[in-house]
C-alpha cells in the first residue's frame, strides 16, 4: 500500500522515543492519576497508573489493532 503523506508522518503510529500518546490524562486534584493511551507493535495499549492514599497502583490494557485510528495507516504492512 502506498502511504498518504499524513500516514508517512504521523505522531502516533510510527513507535520509537518521539512517539505521541493518543490520549493522556493526568489528574491532580484527588490523587496524582494518570492515563496514556498510545500505540506500540501493533497494539492499542491503555496504561493506567492511579496514586491513592500513599499507594500505587497500575494496570494496563492491550488490544491488537489493524490500523493507526489517527492516520488509517496499516500497522501489519511494510511502508512503501
């Protein structure tokens, strides 16, 4: 597949240090919180890290995805 110019130069999809987060929240108010949502090998990984009460505590979600949901990009094919 040949990639659009937007696909080529996305953010979020590429993986490496520079990668963008979809999504990430943090909250303060209540509790130091955090959520990231990003992409990594494929996958869709959510990771949750929630501070209460002098406790930490993290989990994480990961969902195998086809294509990038920002740019369309396939993310099982070679880049052309």
């Amino acid at each position: 597949m040949k990639l659009t110019e937007k696909q080529k130069n996305c953010p979020h999809c590429h993986g490496g240090d520079n990668s963008k987060d979809l999504l990430s929240l943090k909250y303060s108010n209540y509790a130091d919180s955090e959520v990231d949502v990003f992409i990594e090998d494929g996958q869709l990984l959510c990771d949750v890290d929630i501070g209460v009460d002098n406790r930490d505590d993290y989990f994480n979600k990961k969902i195998d995805v086809a294509y990038c949901p920002i740019c369309g990009r396939p993310l099982n094919e070679e880049e052309k």
